[in-house]
C-alpha cells in the first residue's frame, strides 16, 4: 500500500510540473501545498482511500502483486485525469508573459563592450571580448573589449628616451613629446674625456678635463688622454684642448645642407689630407695636420677624435669601422672601434713620414714613406721592407688590386720625372716612365688603372699606358675611380671629374683641395684649413635644365627614397625628370598647369587644372580620361596606392572653381567613376596633401588656401569605410604638408607657422627664425624649408634655423627630402642642397 501512495503523489507532482511552465521546477513544494488546500483535490484522495480499501478486501484471495497493479492503473488513469483537468484551469487563468523572443527585444546595451541574449524568454547580458571599442583615450592603442571592458595598450613613446629625458604620450592628442629631466641632473655621457656629466636642455654632456702638456711622463697626464685603455707608460700624451664645428650647413647635419658645404672646425687642427670610407656605409673618417682626426657619427655630424698627437697626419685606410690605420709624420695610429692608440717603433727608420697607405686585407697592408723613400708591408704579426732601387727621389702612392699586384709611384727631379713600379709577389718591375712628376694612382683592378700628376693623367687599359688627351692643366693631388667616373682633387681647388666621354671643372668653394673620396652618397673633398666641402650632384647649388628657355615654376616634387630619381612638375604643363644629377624636361602632353606628382613604383601620376590627370610608364607621359563631373574641377592633390586584396585606388582632391572653390576628395577604382569621400564635407580650396599607408590603412593629410586641415582614412580594401574629418581651422595657408604615419602628420604654413597634427587635432609648434613672413614650401621628417631657402632642423620639439636665406632673389615655389637630401624648385631653376656628411 505505501508503494501505491507514492506512486499516486508522483503522478500529482508530475502533473503539475507540466501544466505550470512559469514556475521554476524547485516550487513543487508550493504546488503540493497547494493542491492540498484545494477542496477538490481533498475529495479526490479521500475517494482513493476508499478505493483501495474496497479494492483490497474484495480481492483479498489474488496475490498481492496482481492487486497491486491492477489498482495502480486505474487508480492512476483516473487520478490523473482529474489533476490535470484542475491544474490546467489553474495555468489558464495566470498573466504569465515571457520577457523576450529573440535578443533584438531585450534593446541595446548602453556599454559597448556587452550585449544582451534572450534564454528561456528572459534577457541576460553577455561580454563581447575582441570587439574593436574606443576607451576615449588618446594614449593607448588597439583598443579592444575584454570582461566587458574597453582598453587598449598603452602607445610606445620610447623611441625618445635619452639619458636626460623619456618619451611621454600627450593625453589630449595622443602624440609623443620629450619630457626633460630637471636641468642640472647627473647623468654620464659615456665619454672617457669630460667630467662633471649633467643634464642640459634635455642632453647629457660634460667639461673636458682641463690640462695641459707638461713635456713628461707624468700619471696625472693620462687621466686628460682622452684615450680610456692606452698604457701611459709607453708614451707622453698631449692633452690637445677644446674643439668647435662651425658650418654653413646645419653643423654638416645628414642629408640637408647646402649643395656645397664648407665645414670647418675650429682648434689647432690643419689641411685635410685623406679619407676613408667603409663602402656601401657612412663610416667616414678623415686625417690633416696637426694631428686632427675627423669622423663622421652616426648623429650626422663630423667630431674631432683627439689623436693625442700633434704630427701631421697624410694618410689613413682601413679594413671595417674597427680597424682602421692612420699614418703620419713619425707616427701610426690603430683604430680599434673605441679609441686610436699610437703604434710605435714600427719600422726601420728613425724619421719618416707614412704618405700613403693600402691593403688587400687585414695580413696585407703597406705603407709609403715619403721622407725615405721607403715601402712596408705588414702580414699581420710585424712589419717588413719592401723597398726597391727603382725607387725615384719620392715615394709618394701605394695602391694596388691583390697582395700579389701593388703598385706604387715614386718621381724625381732629372729626365724621368715620374715612375709606376709594380710588385707581383715576388719582385718589383718598372711599368710607367714619364717626363712629368705623378703622385697619384686609383683604379678597379689590373685592366683599368688611372695616374695623375702636374698636368697629366696616365691610363692603363691591361695592355699598355697611354697619357689622356684634353685633360685639363691642372696639379692633381689626389685620384680616386668610383663607379664610371674619375675624381681628380687639384691644387687650385678645382674638381675635375672624367665620366668616360668628357672632361668637367667644378669649383669645390675651397682654396686649395689635397684629397678626394666617393662615398655613398656623395663626393668628399679635403683642403685648406680644416676645409671639408662634399657634393652629391655636380654642378655644385644650381641645376642647370637643358634646352629649355621658356619660364616656368615648380608646384611640386616626388623623389625617390634614396634620391637618386624625381619628378617636379609646373606651370604649362611642364615636367622635369631627374636622373643622373640633372633635371631634364619631358613633353607631358598636356599645357594645363600642374600641381601635384606622385611616384607609384614604375608608374608616375601628375594632377592639375581642369580634371588633367596624366600618366608616365614606359618612359611616355599620356592624359588619362577621368569621370566628365570632374573635367572642370582644379587637382591639387594626386595619391596611387595597390590595395591589399589586388588592384588599384586613385584619390584626387581638388576643388570647383565654378562653385565657390568648394573642395573635394574623391577615391576610386576607375577614373571614370570617382565617389566624393562626403558630398556633405567641404575641406575649402585645397592646396597640399601627403599620404602614408601601412599594411592596413591609407591616412592624407589635405591643407586648403583656407588654413583648414583634413584627414582622410581609409581601411584599404572598401571605400565604405573611408572617412574625412577636420581636424584644425587655424589662420594660414597651409602650404606644404608632411604624413610621418596615421598618427602623427607636420603641416607647413603660409605665416611662418608649422604644425604638428595627429588624427584628430593639431597644435602649433614652436618656430625659432628670423623671418617673420616666408611660408614653408616643402617639410620632409624633421627638416623645413621656407620660400626664402631657409633650412629648419626639429630639435628637441622646436624648429630651429640651421641656414640662412639662400639670397634675396631667391623665392622657393616646392620642396621635398631624400635620404640624398632637400630638393627645392624655383622659378626657371632647381636647387638640390645636401649635407657635409
């Protein structure tokens, strides 16, 4: 009997369960409370009670079990029917409503890290981690979700920490700047020879150790050596006092100072008489009298390294930035990477001067005594002689092609002025006799060696020696072949360069030249009184541009990153090619004024007046057709970029000059289809842009005559997520612009003013110059240029005015930068000015 009443409450239970869907399944407790209660519910179990009973009695001869199951089922079917009869009325007469259906119901979440799910008809809230959020902070980036909430990383501004000051993002528009240390804090620059190190307007430097020579060996000399890891015991040291750099091209900074650069620096320091430069790098070194050691940095600029010596240095050659030699009168130095220590007693003669110095390889390197006439070589472990009785009176050059093939020249005073002598291992033999002194020799190897001397330049071709006509008349004091051309420095200051046709003469802007090297980028020249002079393009300052006497003027320039290649274009349709160090006029078939070039790989795209849009591939400029709404407008702007997923997109900005000069950017796949970025945004009458794109995105910065600055954005792969915003308003033309990357732009203005832009503001920077009205027509990374020639170099977060004002006549229409340099156009001319690297 107890398993049937048991089984009859599960029965009531599970009817119950099923006919209230809104209560939660724990509440039987109350279900059963409160079917007892009913009235109905009461009668029903009393009728089974008694149901039982009869059933039992009547059958009380069965067995157990059987009863047992027969009354079960009916009991059951006929319990159950009457629960679920009386809970379904229940159920129907409730108000129960679900809350949702589907998630849309529940609304939208006021914090865009979270969402909302609709289960089991109620709404819950849900994290969307990885979803790309804003957190309104401008110093942090790739902010995404994460537990509900959005935050990104904080932005990088290391690349500004110095031993005086770290890089510190600007909370209010998320651009880096250099906060300085308290002036006057202790810091150490790292340099052996000054003391006192303290912080100064964000640099760390100290005071040379003030001494002076007292003529002995004293221990207190060598704290003022300036040479940490010399032994004092093995020689004097003299401690050689202050220097100064003084230059007409921002202290010879990196690639922006006048085409011809006059550097000097100040001191005891003398001639220039040679150079050594590491190929393919700007590892420079230089040597004069008086002991004066130069070297170019890595900051741009040539220093002195004091050699502790006050002899005339003539000669220097190395093999890496780490071992380099330097010779002298009496003396050879060692150049190990750190410091240049004084290699004594090295060679037989108690007096000499080393004139010259080369090597095949760090065993192999020889040297010319002038004062001897006497050669060495050097295999690594010591030093031999090598000396000859083919010798003249002077043994001036050493140079060879191999440890096997060294030549060297020597001349004298009596029919036979000049002699070549040639080593091939094993003996030496005369190959060259002349009646005129030579003293130098450079080549490529045995088939093509070049000699100069006083009015004479000698060439070998592998068979025989022949003198080279239409030299020019001139004392050569050095020679070096680079590349298809030979550089001559002359006595009279002249550079003279044969390019395999024809002679040239430039002026070097120097009295008198003693040597000549072709670096990297440029030609460098030493001479009088410290006098260092170097050129990347010959002519020096003007580029002449040939066959071409109609005016024009220069609205805009592209140049290639290492500058060795540029378009400029102008008025009338004029374009200029740049190749070889000349700016030469190609027909561009149009005579609409242009405005604006871009340099897309292979292909070139110049912008102008009246929708002209003109292409150059394949060494031909052809006009393109653009969509017929923009025939009219002015391009002022003209960007070409590959998209991501293939293809190419063309953005052109511009204005309408029938429509209130009201501007425009529109970006297309087809030129005959350009979309207006938004129709409802007018960024005035644009002037200049610059573009930058990275794996993602596209960013241009747009000036207009207005003084307004815009900034275009774009995901790269769909033009419905390209956007335009303005970002400043400020008095001034905007005049030129440059886009370092997405978040940080440079904009040059009309009134003397630049500013420094981010993707959604700008602030003006500070500006040191003695101009009060030029605007500035170009801006390339941290260099300026304005209308009047002027050079301005960013130092810590101000622009400071490195070169005065080209000349009065002068007035700069465009600029752009290189690795090679700045570019300038002006009317009817072109000026390329360089550094003194």
């Amino acid at each position: 009997m107890k398993n049937i009443l048991i089984l009859i409450l599960l029965v009531v239970f599970v009817a119950c369960s099923d006919g209230n869907k809104k209560e939660d399944l724990s509440d039987n407790d109350n279900i059963t409370s409160d079917l007892s209660a009913d009235e109905d519910v009461a009668d029903a179990i009393g009728k089974v009670d008694e149901s039982v009973d009869e059933t039992i009695d009547e059958s009380a001869d069965e067995s157990t079990d059987e009863v047992e199951d027969e009354a079960t089922d009916e009991i059951t079917d006929e319990v159950a029917d009457e629960v679920a009869d009386e809970v379904t009325d229940e159920v129907a007469d409730s108000d129960f409503i679900p809350e949702c259906v589907d998630p849309e119901d529940c609304g939208t979440h006021e914090n865009e890290c979270k969402d909302y799910d609709c289960t089991a008809g109620k709404c819950a809230e849900k994290d969307l981690d990885e979803k790309v959020c804003d957190d309104l902070n401008a110093c942090t980036v790739d902010d995404k979700c994460s537990a509900g909430v959005c935050g990104g990383i904080d932005k990088d501004c290391s690349q500004l920490d110095t031993l005086c000051g770290t890089g510190v993002c600007n909370s209010a528009n998320g651009n880096c700047y250099f906060d300085e240390k308290e002036e006057g804090a202790t810091c150490d620059d790292g340099d052996d020879c000054t003391a006192q190190d303290k912080c100064q307007s964000g640099t760390c430097s100290g005071v040379d150790y003030a001494c002076f020579n007292s003529g002995a060996c004293l221990e207190d000399d060598y704290l003022c050596s300036c040479s940490a890891g010399f032994d004092p015991d093995l020689y004097c040291y003299e401690c050689l006092g202050n220097y100064s750099v003084s230059s007409s091209c921002a202290d010879c900074a990196d690639g922006f100072g006048g085409e011809t650069c006059n550097c000097s620096i100040s001191g005891y320091g003398g001639h220039v008489n040679g150079f050594w430069i590491e190929d393919g790098t700007m590892n420079i070194f230089s040597v004069g009298s008086n002991g004066t050691i130069y070297r170019y940095t890595s900051e741009a600029k040539w220093v002195v390294q004091k050699s502790n010596t006050t002899m005339d240095l003539n000669s220097i050659f190395g093999f890496s930035e780490t071992d380099i030699y330097a010779g002298g009168d009496n003396v050879l130095f060692h150049w190990n990477g750190t410091s240049w220590k004084k290699l004594n007693d090295v060679f037989s003669s108690s007096d000499y001067s080393l004139g010259s110095l080369w090597g095949s390889g760090p065993t192999d390197l020889w040297a010319a005594d002038n004062y001897s006439q006497k050669i060495y070589h050097y295999d690594g472990t010591s030093w031999s002689e090598k000396t000859s009785d083919r010798f003249l009176q002077f043994v001036i050059e050493v140079w060879g092609t191999s440890s096997d093939s060294v030549y060297v020249v020597s001349y004298g005073s009596d029919a036979v002025k000049g002699r070549v002598i040639h080593w091939n291992g094993t003996e030496w033999s005369t190959v060259l006799e002349t009646d005129k002194p030579i003293y130098e020799i450079t080549g490529t190897d045995d088939n093509n060696i070049y000699v100069a001397g006083s009015q004479t330049v000698w060439h070998f071709d592998g068979t025989s020696w022949s003198e080279m006509a239409g030299a020019p008349l001139q004392i050569y004091t050095d020679a070096h072949f680079s590349g298809t051309k030979l550089y001559l420095s002359t006595y009279s200051g002249k550079l003279v360069v044969w390019d395999g046709i024809d002679w040239n003469e430039y002026d070097s802007g120097l009295e008198k030249l003693f040597s000549v090297k072709k670096g990297k980028f440029r030609v460098y020249m030493g001479g009088l009184r410290n006098g260092i002079v170097s050129s990347a393009t010959l002519p020096n300052m003007l580029v002449s541009v040939p066959d071409y006497s109609s005016s024009f003027l220069i609205n805009d320039i592209a140049m290639t990153a290492d500058g060795s290649e540029g378009y400029a274009v102008g008025t009338s349709g004029k374009i200029f090619h740049y190749i070889d160090g000349a700016w030469i006029p190609e027909e561009s078939g149009t005579t609409n004024n242009l405005y604006s070039v871009t340099i897309n790989n292979t292909t070139v795209y110049a912008a102008g007046n009246s929708g002209t849009l003109v292409k150059r591939m394949n060494d031909d400029w052809s006009v393109l057709s653009v969509d017929s709404d923009y025939a009219a407008m002015n391009f002022r702007g003209v960007y070409i970029w590959a998209q991501n997923e293939g293809g190419t997109r063309f953005l052109l900005a511009g204005y309408d000059p029938n429509d209130s000069d009201k501007g425009f950017v529109t970006v297309s796949t087809f030129l005959t289809n350009l979309i207006d970025v938004n129709l409802s945004y007018d960024p005035g009458k644009i002037t200049k842009i610059s573009a930058y794109k990275d794996s993602e995105t596209v960013t241009v910065m747009i000036g207009s005559e207005e003084g307004k600055v815009s900034y275009y954005h774009s995901t790269d792969t769909t033009s419905t997520n390209d956007s335009i915003t303005q970002i400043d308003n400020s008095a001034g033309a905007v005049t030129s612009v440059y886009v370092f990357n997405k978040f940080k732009s440079y904009v040059g203005k009309a009134d003397a003013k630049i500013l420094e832009c981010g993707d959604s503001i700008c602030s003006e920077m500070t500006v040191n110059t003695s101009a009060t009205t030029a605007s500035f027509k170009g801006i390339y990374k941290e260099i300026a240029v304005d209308s009047e020639g002027r050079i301005f170099v960013l130092e810590s977060n101000e622009w400071s005015e490195q070169i005065p004002k080209i000349g009065t006549a002068v007035t700069i229409s465009s600029a752009t930068g290189s690795e090679a340099g700045i570019f300038m156009g002006k009317f009817n001319a072109f000026l390329n000015f360089y550094s003194c690297e």
